[in-house]
C-alpha cells in the first residue's frame, strides 16, 4: 500500500537538501494565496465593469414614433 506513495513522493525528492517536498509545498502555498488575491481583484473589476455597462444601457433612450396620424384604413 505504500509503494504507491514512496512512488509519488519519490518524484519530488532531490539529492540536494535545499528542495524538499516542504519547500515545494511553501512555494505552491505561496503561489495559491497570490492567485486567490488575482482573483479577489478580478472580480472586482468584472463587477465595476458590469455596473458601468448597466449605467450606459440605463442611459440610452429609445426613439419614440409619433405614429397618431397613420392608420391601417386606407
């Protein structure tokens, strides 16, 4: 059962003590916050954009036809 994991971590160990499977988790740790805040931020933005958008369609008015002097009798 646990050859499957000497396997796995086997990938991850070097000879050199200076990269362990625990830096590589620091470091991955590290890269997932920075890419949870990015997608705080984007969020953001789509919202600010979407709101703007919305404002800009609420601001367009439709022409109105003045259609009282026509009738469909002939």
């Amino acid at each position: 059962m646990f050859n499957w994991i000497d396997n796995f971590f086997k990938q991850y160990q070097v000879a050199t003590s200076d990269m362990s499977i625990f830096n590589k988790i620091v470091a991955l740790e590290a890269r997932i916050k920075k890419l949870e805040e990015e997608n705080i931020e984007l969020t953001n933005c789509l919202y600010e954009v979407e709101n703007r958008l919305q404002s800009k369609i609420d601001n367009i008015n439709s022409v109105t036809y003045n259609l009282n002097n026509y009738t469909l009798d002939k």
